[in-house]
C-alpha cells in the first residue's frame, strides 16, 4: 500500500533579493543560529529565529530555502494561493531580470521556456522554486517561490504572516 501524497500548500509565498555576490558569499548571516537536523515544532522554530538577530535582519537569501518562513513577514515581496499565479510572479521576475543576466544563454528565450515548465511542474505537486543568476558586473539575484502551511521540507516551519 502506498502512503498519501503529502497536503498541498496553502499558498506560496515569493521573496527576491538581487545585491552585491560578496554578501551572498559571507554565509554567517544566512543561517540560524542553530543547526536543525531534525525537525523543530513551530515554537522551537521561532525561538531559534529570534536567538540570532543577524539572520532575521538579513534579506539575503537563506542557506537553507524554507528558512524564508523564519524571517519576517515584511520580506514576503507577494503570496499566491494558486500555482499558476506564484509561477506568473516568478516569471515576470525572471523576464525582468535577464537582459541584466552575465551568461548568455541564460538570456535566451528558450532556456527560460525551459525553467518555466520545470517551475509549474513543481509548483503544481507543491514544491518550492527557486532560481539564482549571477549579473554584470558583480551582482547577484535571487528569485524564490516557497510553499507555506505546510512546507514540503520543513513542514513545522510556521507561516511567517499567520
């Protein structure tokens, strides 16, 4: 017999950041304060997000993708409740995006058909997406779509705006 698949999300939360590819190095500020191996129950979780000030403060991307969930609710740049609309926000971010994109190819229209259907089909079992481009000069961007209530990875995470 096999198990149930697990419950959709109940809406997916977007984030970008686009910065300086030094910050998004320096790895100290990305990470809680605490290593999770296991998972944690809502309230540990939020205590491990408030012991370390730096990370809550940062808007850089997390190491770990569903560490979004931990940050403030202020970073959320939209929420969607449907697939579809969390893959149109991310792909009007990508589409703002590539004319600053360093590789070539990444400027290409049919690579980014490509990471589209790959984005809708993990949207649509309620997986996150997340995609990362270096740009001229030294810049770096990051566009992330991450499901909340429940979190595929870390479903104890509780939903940041709730």
């Amino acid at each position: 017999m096999t198990a149930p698949p697990p419950p959709m999300p109940a809406h997916w939360h977007c984030y970008r950041w686009t910065g300086e590819r030094r910050a998004y190095d320096d790895e100290s500020p990305r990470r809680p304060p605490h290593l999770v191996v296991q998972d944690a129950s809502p309230q540990e979780w939020k205590q491990i997000a408030a012991a370390s000030p730096a990370f809550m403060a940062s808007d850089v991307p997390p190491l770990e993708v569903p560490h979004w969930l931990l940050r403030p609710a202020r970073m959320i740049k939209a929420t969607f409740e449907a697939p579809a609309e969390a893959l149109g926000w991310y792909m009007g971010q990508v589409e703002e995006l590539a004319p600053s994109f360093l590789s070539e190819s990444d400027r290409e229209p049919d690579r980014q058909a490509a990471w589209s259907a790959a984005a809708d089909d993990r949207l649509r079992w309620g997986g996150d997406v997340v995609g990362g481009w270096y740009l001229r000069r030294t810049g770096f961007a990051s566009i992330q779509v991450i499901a909340c209530s429940p979190n595929r990875i870390r479903p104890t995470i509780p939903c940041p705006i709730r």
